[in-house]
C-alpha cells in the first residue's frame, strides 16, 4: 500500500475517533442533564403530594372542627332556645353565647371548634339578683402640637486683617488702629423661623354595659359582671322580672310585709310612725302600675296583692 493510500486512511480514522469522543461527550451529558431533570421531576411532584396531604389534612381538620362546634350547638339544643350571641364566627368554628334555657337559667357557652374545647357556665334563675344599665359615653379632646425650628445665623463683628496690615507697615501702630476700626463690621443676628402648630380632636368614649349581679355558692356572695350593653333588651325581653327597678319594688314590698308579720310596725315598743306617702303624678303611677304588672305576671304577686297594691296606688294620685 502506498504512502498516500496509508495517510488517508489514519486521517479518516483520527477523524472518526475524535467524532466518536465528541459523540460519547455529548451523550454523556444528555444522560447527565437528563438525569438532573428527572431529578427536579421527582422532587417537584414530591412537593405537590405533600401539598396535597396537607391541604387535605387542613380540610379534615376543618371538617372536624365544624362537626364538633355543630355537634355542640344540637346537643344542647341551643338554636331553639333564646340565644344571644356575644361572638359567633362561623367560619373559625368558634362562638360564644348566651341563652336561657326552660327554667329560665341563664347559660354562657363557649365554643372553641379548632381546639375541641367547650365550656359551660350557669346562673340559677333564683340565683339572678338584678341586672341595670351602667356607665356612659363621653368625649375626649385630644391636643397634639408640633414644634419645628431651623435657621438662624451670626454674622459680622470681624476687620479686614491686610486692611490692618497695610495701614500697619505705611502708617505705623495708629494706622493700623484706624484701619482695623474703619474695617470693622458690627455683629448681626437672623432670627430662627419658629413654628408651632396645635391640632385638636374629640374622641367618643362608649363605656356604657350591663351589670349583671349574681349570688355565687362557691364564694358564699354576691358578685357582678360586665356584659355588652346589647345584651340589654335581649334580658328584659325574657327575665323582664330581673331588671334592677323591678327587683327594688319586690325587696321594698317584701321588707314591708315582713315587717307586718313580725308585727314590729304595731308593737307598743318600736311602733315606727311611717310618713304619709307622697303624692303621684300621672307618668309615676303609669310607671308603677306597669311595674305591678310585670310582678303579677310573673309570679311574684298574687291577684289579691295586686289589687292591694293598685288601690294604694289610686288612692295617692
């Protein structure tokens, strides 16, 4: 084989080796770069499955919740009851309310549906003392000033030192005295730009709530708690016989009747001159009778005491 024959067919060899290392290159990182994306594939998928195992454990858990805030309400049949609610958020499960049941108990409940938490509190009726209206709205003026300064500037009271210099060395000691003296600026002052602004705002105050007083077994007395003013109408409307003016009536009655059984208004030895009743007008015997009213119908009265209790009232207007 000849020479030339010889050095083509290495050329074409080297040729199709260096082709075949660059083809074996290129493959290699195909593989690799397939590899990396299957790579990212598997943890991308990876992350939507646990995504979606937690969203399904959010909706279990929600689910959950519902049914123990909705089991609570049944069970206690609160929805056919009458019910005020100081807080419901349906949404977050969660609520707390106030209803009266059949013996006219007064119930707080509170209901935690995310943490399956629930409390109930109860007031006897009979341990209900009264409930009234309390504190009031007010308005405050708030003042807030700002004060800024800026500028401001000294000025003068200087001389010219080669003035001095000059009439110093062609006039001698005296020269230089005048020169200074001629070159002497006075001293000025600019003010500093001062301002001060006061602005004013009235803000409402409502501290208006109901007093809720009650007797507690555990502590052996009487205590009151704050409530919401709302909640006012929703007592009045179905423990009308509680309100504080009521209850005033029916201890001042009762005090007098026990004061007749005992028989101290009569006894020679602490006879008690009562004073004359005073005159009524027509709004105040209109307040009363209503008063009476709501007494009789509520139990407190017999239809004898309150006859009674009408006539005195005719005979004082």
């Amino acid at each position: 084989m000849c020479a030339p024959v010889v050095a083509a067919h290495v050329h074409r060899s080297r040729k199709c080796f260096l082709n075949y290392g660059k083809s074996k290159i290129i493959i290699n990182r195909f593989i690799e770069l397939s590899l990396k994306q299957s790579t990212i594939i598997k943890k991308i998928r990876q992350q939507q499955i646990e995504q979606m195992e937690y969203q399904n454990e959010l909706q279990r858990q929600r689910e959950e919740s519902k049914e123990f805030y909705t089991n609570c309400l049944k069970l206690l049949d609160v929805n056919n009851k009458p019910r005020f609610d100081l807080y419901n958020n349906d949404e977050e499960n969660k609520a707390v309310v106030v209803y009266i049941n059949d013996d006219k108990s007064l119930n707080f409940l509170k209901i935690d549906g995310d943490a399956k938490e629930e409390e109930v509190g109860i007031i006897p009726y009979d341990k209900i003392h009264y409930y009234e209206k309390a504190g009031n709205v007010h308005y405050v003026s708030e003042v807030n000033g700002s004060y800024s300064s800026f500028g401001g500037s000294l000025t003068g009271a200087t001389f010219s030192k080669k003035a001095a210099l000059f009439n110093g060395i062609m006039f001698g000691p005296m020269g230089m005295a005048t020169a200074t003296l001629m070159s002497y600026k006075p001293a000025q002052q600019k003010p500093a730009e001062t301002h001060f602004d006061l602005t004013s705002e009235t803000k409402r105050i409502d501290e208006r709530n109901v007093l809720l007083n009650f007797y507690s077994d555990d502590r052996k007395l009487y205590i009151d708690i704050e409530l919401p003013q709302e909640i006012y109408n929703f007592l009045q409307t179905y423990l009308p016989e509680k309100k504080y003016e009521i209850v005033s009536e029916v201890e001042k009655h009762t005090a007098i009747n026990k004061a007749v059984d005992n028989k101290m208004l009569n006894s020679p030895e602490t006879k008690v001159a009562l004073p004359a009743p005073e005159k009524l007008s027509i709004d105040e015997f209109k307040e009363k009778v209503e008063k009476l009213k709501i007494m009789k119908e509520a139990g407190l009265l017999s239809d004898e005491e309150f006859r009674e209790e009408k006539t005195k009232l005719l005979s004082i207007i």
